[in-house]
C-alpha cells in the first residue's frame, strides 16, 4: 500500500496541528520533531499496516517515539484511515464515533 493511499480523518488532523502549537509554545524544535514523528508512523503505517497490534473497535495503534500520543487507524478496502492522534491523559475511545463518519 502506498502513502498516497492514507487519509487523515478532519479531526486526527486538529489533533495533530493542536499538538504541534503546544510544543511549538514551549520549544520550536521539539514541536518539529513531534512532526518527525508523526510523518515516521504515516510512512510506516502505509508501508506494513499489519506490523501494528490490533487495538479497539477494529482499529490498531502505533504509539509515537518520544511523544505520549498514539496513531489510531482501520484499514479499508482502499486506504487507511487514521482516526485519532490520541493524547495518553485523553478519555480512551473518545474517537470511536469517527469510525461511523
């Protein structure tokens, strides 16, 4: 499966640009490598999507290096979908009713 193939659902993507403005505050270049990071596991993701255990909701999770924020995804049929960039200190499951979007 090839990276074009990976779609970010609208609010996986706020998490990520929230995220990206709280290390930005803090440290410009911590922020960058938390985009690092998150590039890494889309490349990953798109390259082995089976290489990551099998989650919740028939999702798998790949949690980021460094950062205390896991990738929530499902495979489709013609791409995967990442659901969630999920803070470890958010209420689990929050992002199940994306699934149904």
């Amino acid at each position: 499966m090839s990276e074009e193939q990976v779609r970010i659902h609208s609010e996986a993507q706020k998490e990520i640009d929230e995220g990206f403005e709280g290390y930005f505050a803090a440290n410009p270049e911590v922020a960058q490598e938390f985009l690092a990071e998150v590039d890494i596991s889309l490349e990953r993701i798109a390259a082995d999507p089976k290489m990551y255990p099998r989650f919740s909701k028939n999702t798998r999770r790949r949690v980021l290096a460094k950062f205390p924020y896991s990738m929530i995804y499902r495979e489709k049929e013609d791409a995967i979908l990442i659901v969630a960039i999920a803070h470890a200190k958010r209420r689990p499951g929050y992002w199940a009713k994306r699934l149904k979007q």
